[in-house]
C-alpha cells in the first residue's frame, strides 16, 4: 500500500491549522481562564465563609449542632454551584451550559435511580438533624447498638461505644427503628435483681436492703422513691427485684452504681448472716442404685 504524499501533506496541514486555532482560541481566552480561576477560588471561600457563619448565627437559636452543620454544607453547596454556572458564562460556555440544564432531567432521573439508598440516607438525615431529642452526646441505642453520638451527616449516624469504638449506622435504619435515648431525662432508674435463702426474715431483708440503697445513694428523695419487690420461689432462692434512681442520665453511671450496690448489699448481709445461695440441683436416682451397687449383707 502506497502513502500518497499529496493527501498526506494535506492533512497535516489541516492539523497544523486546527492546532492553530485551538492555540489561538486559547491565547485569546487566557484572560477569560484567568478570571474563571479567580472566581472559582473567591466562590471556595465565600462558600466556606457562609457556612461558618450561618453554623455560628444558628448557635443563637435551639436548632441543635447536626442541623447546623446540614444547613451549612447545603448553603456551601448552593453557592459554589451558582460559582460555576458563572465560570461557564465567562469562559463563553452558554451552549455547554444549556446542554447541561437540557439533560439534567434525563441524568436527574438516571441518578436517583442509581443512588436511591444514597438520597434515603441524605433525607433520614436531614429529618434526624431535626429531631430534638437525638443530639451529639446524647447516649442512645439504637438498631442493637449502643453508645453516644458522635455526628449525623448526610450518610450515616454515628456512635461512640463504652468500648471507644465507633459504629456507623445509616440513617434510614436509625429512621426506620426504635431509638431508646437514656440522655433524655434527668434521672436513671437502676434495677437490680437477688435472691435470699428460703430461711431468710423476708421483712428484714427488706428493711435491710432498702436502707442500704437510701443511705449510700443521694438520690431518693423520699423513701418510696426505692422501691424493693420480691418476685417468687426459685429453685435455690427467694427472688427480689430493687430499684432506685439516680441523679445521672448516662448509662455508665448506672452500671457504676449497679456495681456499688452490689458490693454494699453482699458486704451487709455477710455481715447479719443473710446468704445469698448458688443453685443447687438434687438428682434422685430411686432405687436404681441397688442393681450397680447391691448392698451387702450383715453377717
């Protein structure tokens, strides 16, 4: 196969001409591509310095912090997107731009099929952002997680466990399900479950253990506030269910005083003989004994 010369000058000359006018184009935009990079830059910090003050004008108000944020990332958002519809009028991109706004149904729609589980989060948290009663460091439970939380953003909510994990759970399964916030009262009660022997004095135990509670927790304010309930007949013992409250919203609080309780009911009643028995099983084997072990006789 021949290469003819003639055509192949030809389009290297259309090549060199069009690189011409590229280059040209380019030399001639580089002020409008100046001023796009200037507008883009200022458009950055302008976004970044409305958000900061929208999130410290809302601090004047009860919306909580995570709402703050949300609202300042979508006010950074807005303003950097009417940046760029600028930076195409001044790079003479008024066709590509309608370009853009003509498909954008079309890509609209195409997108939020593709990320629909993505758009769900955005939405539960944005409603989450709302609720007052689930806030940063507030301790909840949540979806058989535990802990406080950290941050709701657009994707996920997330929490610090009592083992300084974190657990990121997204939003709409926190939506979707029951939130249980030990953050939201002022007080805790703590429940605490024992069993006495069956030859305990039932009215001293009582006794006994509710003043425990009253005199080492500051916190009831009047004796019914302790409240002592025995639950039935074990198998090895008599049990009983006590609960108090505490000045504490915190769960770690009321595992503390859990243990404390613990400790001060064992130390009382070792002290006035009051026993607290294991479970004890009794195997009867009848007269079954006789045929591997037949008794012997006198003689």
């Amino acid at each position: 196969m021949t290469i003819n010369t003639a055509d192949f000058n030809e389009a290297f000359q259309e090549m060199y001409v069009k690189l011409n006018t590229w280059l040209d184009t380019f030399i001639l935009n580089i002020p409008n591509i100046i001023i796009a990079i200037v507008v883009f830059l200022f458009t950055l910090l302008i976004a970044k310095y409305f958000s900061k003050l929208l999130q410290k004008l809302l601090r004047k108000t009860s919306i909580q912090i995570s709402m703050r944020r949300v609202l300042g990332r979508a006010i950074a958002m807005v303003i950097v997107a009417i940046g760029l519809f600028l930076i195409l009028g001044i790079l003479d991109l008024d066709k590509t731009l309608k370009t853009i706004l003509a498909g954008a149904g079309v890509a609209g729609l195409a997108v939020g099929l593709a990320l629909q589980g993505a758009l769900t989060n955005t939405f539960s948290g944005v409603v989450l952002s709302y609720i007052k009663n689930v806030k940063n460091g507030d301790w909840i439970k949540t979806n058989g997680y535990e802990g406080a939380i950290v941050d709701v953003d657009f994707r996920a909510l997330t929490l610090r466990q009592k083992d300084n994990n974190l657990v990121y759970i997204p939003n709409k399964l926190v939506i979707e399900n029951p939130i249980k916030n030990f953050s939201a009262t002022e007080k805790s009660r703590v429940i605490l479950e024992n069993g006495v022997a069956y030859g305990s004095n039932l009215e001293k135990v009582k006794e006994l253990t509710t003043q425990i509670i009253i005199d080492n927790f500051d916190v009831p304010e009047t004796p019914e506030d302790v409240l002592f309930l025995y639950r039935g007949f074990g198998n090895s013992a008599i049990t009983y269910e006590i609960r108090f409250w505490i000045n504490s919203s915190s769960a770690l609080e009321v595992a503390k005083a859990k243990s404390e309780a613990i400790m001060l009911i064992k130390k009382a009643y070792d002290k006035e003989g009051i026993g607290i028995p294991f479970p004890i099983r009794t195997l009867d084997f009848g007269n079954q004994l006789d045929k591997y072990f037949p008794q012997q006789q006198e003689v």
